[in-house]
C-alpha cells in the first residue's frame, strides 16, 4: 500500500512517501522515499564554493509496544554550487517487514540548525497475498531509465524514480504523461498462468467507473517472463478531472485474478469536456441531488448563460426543454466539474453569490437581475472599477457607464446601459468597447430625450 504525507516544519519541507513489494522467496519488504526541499534546509561551506546539507533521520516502525524497526542515519545532500535554487533530493531506504499493520514514526533534524526539527507519526500497512496472484504498490513514476549498473534505484533492470506528489498525485497542463511500475507475484499457485496470462492497465472515470476511450491497453506475459511492468499513457488530451489508474491481472481464460488502482487528479484546460460529456458523468451523491424543484434547477441552469460557451448553452436550453430533472441534473453537475473538477461545488456557490447581487441589484417585476443586461455583464466580466450615473438633466434619460480596466487582455473597457423603457430600471446595453459586444458610436443619440 502506498502512503504519502507532507511534512513542513519552520524552514524543513519534506516529502515522504512507501510502497510495498515482495521478493522471489515471498519475503516482503517496503521502499522508503523521502525527498528534501533544497531551500528548506540548511548548508555548510567546505570550500570551493560548494554548499552541502545534513539530515539526521530517525525511522521508528512498531506494532503495539514492540519495535519492529529502528535506524537512525544522516542524509547528506549532493555538493551545490547554488543554494537559492529549489530542487528536490531524494533518499531511498528497502525495510523488511511481513505483512501487517504498523506504526511508523519519523524525526528529521537539520544539523546545521539542529533547532530546525520535525516529526510525523503515520500507519504503514504491507498486504501481499502469498498465496495466490498478488500485485505489489503501483509506483506512479516521475522518471525512468535502463540502469547501467546496479544501484538503490534500480528495479527489473531500470532506475525509477517515483513521482514526488504534495498529497494525492495530481497532473497539471505541463504533464503530458503518466507512467508507473508495478510488480506481480505468485502466479505459479495458479496451474491457468502456465500457457501464458494478460496485463491490462487503463484510465477510468472516479465517478462512473468508465474507462476513458483511448486510455487503454493490454499486455501478452509468458509464465517465464520478468514479473514487473513499466507502462503509461499520453495524457493531453485527458480532460480534467477525477480518475484511477487501474490494473489487471488476467489467466489465461481472461479471468481477472487481481486489481490495484491508484487515484489520480488531472487538470488540464488547454483540453474541456464537451456537453454530451457531462450526461456521462456520475452526480449521484453530488451537490447536484440537493435540487429536487425541477423549476429551481432550470433557473439555475438558465442563470449559467453568460458563461457558457455556445456548445454549451444550446446544450443547457435542450436540457431545459427535455424537462428531465435526473438528466438536467448530470449537466448541472458536468459543467461545473469540467471548471473545477476538485471542487465543482465551490465553483457553483461562488457563482451563485454573484447571481444573488444581480438578482437582488438588477431585478425587475418582470425579469430576474441575472437575465438583465447588467446582470448578463456582471456575471460575464465580474464587478466593474467604476460606475458612473447620468440622466434626467440636459435632456437626458438615465444612464451608466461602467468602467473595466482590464478584460480579456483589454485595458480600459466600457459598457453603457440606458433606461430606454423610462422608469422600468431595466437598463439597456446599447453600446461596448469590449470585442466582440454590441458597438454603436452614436449611442449619445439614444439617451437623448427627443430621440
């Protein structure tokens, strides 16, 4: 089982993370990684310019009051010429322990500034079947490469070095792919290995559980082949979201015998779910089931004009249509996931608060402040830096202006709105300096009375 924490203490960042494998004769055994923030820690001079650090590490791991473990060591850093920049090193440790559960606790002090302490207690579980097909910890991997010669790195004949995550392994628009190592063990107890067995690894929705198109692949192993497997796929193209990286251990009938997944979270806006998308999505459970008023949710869905994009909105007014609360519900529920799909409900309250302010500031007897052209703006572009009010002198009607001093990479924006149906408050948009919003040069005609 993989475990992983983030452990900061005044100027020591470290993170630490363990997997659990077993070797040929069924003895099992964890891997330890702890990577040292560079600029969290502190160095001497030994001359030369060159700048070294010091960690003493204490790993304590017991089971009740029986210390199954115990070592204390000092990490040294690699020699730098340059302490600002931040790097991270890396610290492996291979612990042989049987299968249970434990309590691993952990002390690290600077000792060039020994006040600079810290110390973490957590549990550490190691469960490998012995006697049937069994896979180790999935290794999600940051790097990988043939060894050239036999070192604490090296794994099946590679050199791994995992990915080093702050909490649950997450992928942003500069990752392009997931790779990971795992291990398989035991598959001489089951005679249906003998003439061969499968490997499938694929990415599947967290939700639903549906695995992604093009996300998937399968892997032919002879019962005499090394027992481990580097894979991976190319995730740009992977929307944001939640998922899990699964894999299979199938006989030779196609039978899975054992799974392991590993959670994962993507973000990537440079690729966006598309509507039809959304009715795939999962929101049982969600935010999206507090809604049982079908007239509540279609006002909300309809409140979402001013950010949707057109696929979008065409998609959102077929759904209000369809009247179908359980569908308009899955859509509710994607378009905000596909925005924020950590925290989807966040991302609609937030929403909500500024829907709130139009309908309270901009509404009208016969239409809600939202669906008003000054709701529409402020919900598009957010709270303009300035307003300023004219009308009902110099042959004026009433009138704002509303100042932007940055939208969309454009300094200086207006928007004039003009309460052309005297006396309704519900002002009119008659003219933007914003691209692609209405543009009438001679709106100063139209708020002019005997016009």
């Amino acid at each position: 089982m993989m475990f992983q924490i983030q452990l900061v203490a005044k100027n020591i960042e470290v993170n630490f993370q363990y997997f659990s494998f077993q070797k040929v004769n069924g003895q099992c055994y964890l891997e330890t990684y702890l990577n040292f923030l560079s600029t969290g820690i502190h160095y001497d001079n030994f001359g030369r310019s060159k700048f070294q650090s010091t960690i003493s590490v204490e790993m304590t791991i017991s089971q009740g009051d029986v210390i199954r473990y115990y070592d204390k060591y000092l990490f040294l850093s690699p020699e730098l010429d340059d302490t600002l920049s931040a790097q991270y090193f890396l610290d492996k440790q291979i612990i042989y322990l049987p299968n249970g559960t434990y309590q691993l606790d952990l002390v690290f002090v600077d000792q060039q500034f020994k006040t600079n302490t810290l110390s973490a207690k957590t549990e550490v579980i190691i469960k490998i079947d012995q006697h049937k097909p069994s896979f180790s910890d999935v290794m999600l991997l940051d790097s990988y490469e043939k060894s050239e010669f036999q070192n604490i790195l090296s794994k099946s004949g590679f050199d791994l070095i995992p990915k080093n995550s702050q909490g649950s392994h997450f992928y942003d628009e500069n990752d392009s792919l997931i790779y990971f190592y795992v291990e398989w063990y035991n598959i001489n107890n089951d005679s249906l290995f003998n003439q061969g067995y499968l490997i499938n690894y694929f990415i599947e929705n967290d939700q639903n559980h549906i695995p992604i198109n093009s996300f998937n692949s399968v892997k032919k192993k002879k019962s005499n082949e090394v027992q481990a497997q580097i894979g991976g796929f190319d995730i740009s193209t992977l929307p944001s979201g939640n998922y899990n990286l699964k894999i299979c251990l199938l006989n030779k009938k196609a039978k899975i015998i054992s799974i392991k997944n590993v959670f994962f979270q993507r973000k990537n806006t440079n690729h966006k779910l598309s509507p039809e998308d959304y009715l795939k999505l999962n929101s049982k459970g969600s935010f999206a089931d507090d809604f049982l008023i079908i007239e509540e949710l279609a006002e909300h869905i309809s409140c979402l004009l001013p950010i949707a994009n057109s696929s979008e909105w065409t998609f959102a007014s077929n759904q209000i249509e369809g009247w179908d609360i359980r569908l308009m519900r899955q859509f509710f529920y994607g378009f905000w996931a596909n925005r924020n799909p950590l925290e989807p409900e966040l991302e609609w309250l937030k929403y909500s608060k500024l829907v709130y302010e139009a309908n309270l500031m901009y509404g009208t007897q016969k239409i809600k402040g939202f669906a008003s052209d000054r709701g529409y703006v402020m919900l598009k572009y957010g709270k303009a830096n300035f307003i300023e009010n004219f009308g009902n002198e110099n042959q004026k009607i009433p009138y704002q202006i509303w100042r932007f001093n940055s939208i969309n990479n454009q300094s200086n924006r207006d928007f004039v709105f003009a309460d052309i149906s005297k006396g309704s408050n519900e002002f009119k948009l008659i003219h933007s300096t914003v691209i692609g919003e209405i543009f009438n040069p001679k709106w100063k005609s139209l708020v002019t009375r005997n016009n």
